[in-house]
C-alpha cells in the first residue's frame, strides 16, 4: 500500500500550487472559454487517468467549469501519486 503523506508534506506541497486541500483531498477548478473546451479538457483527464489508473473526482459545472478531486480511496488520504496526478493534469490545458 501507498504510504499516506502528512499534513506538513501535504501543505509542502500545495505551496505555489493552485490545488488546495479539501479534507483527505486535493481539489482544483478550471474555467474553459466553452462548454467544448471543458469537455475536451475532461476527456485528457479521463487519457491521462487511464494510464496511470490513477482516476479523479471530475465535476463538470456551469457551462464552462471543471473541478477535479484527487485522493487515494485505498490508502484513505492523500498519497504521492495523487500528487504526481495532479502535476499530469496541469499540464493537459494547453
């Protein structure tokens, strides 16, 4: 099992980062120009996921905004990967 990460290792990490903690999650939203960017946007998430069975909380809200949840179910909290995770899907929305 994945060994969960401690508060301090937690707040290291979101430090600079647009993700904020949310109890035993990491959350961050995005705003889209449209509906289709939005759901494009999802769609590399779901690619990028997939690959690392790795999977979010998606939220697509609005017409135009999406939110995404990361934790580890399995190891109850939040663990590297979910940070590695989120590093991935900055990187998708471009």
């Amino acid at each position: 099992m994945t060994e969960l990460l401690s508060d301090e290792a937690i707040e290291e990490r979101l430090r600079d980062s647009e993700w904020r903690r949310a109890g035993d999650e990491i959350v961050r939203d995005w705003k889209f120009a449209d509906f289709a960017e939005a759901m494009r946007f999802v769609g590399r998430v779901a690619e990028a996921a997939e690959e690392a069975n790795h999977h979010p909380d998606i939220l697509v809200h609005g017409w135009n905004k999406v939110r995404l949840s990361l934790t580890n179910h399995s190891a109850g909290g939040l663990t590297e990967p979910d940070f590695e995770m989120a590093t991935k899907f900055d990187a998708l929305t471009g």
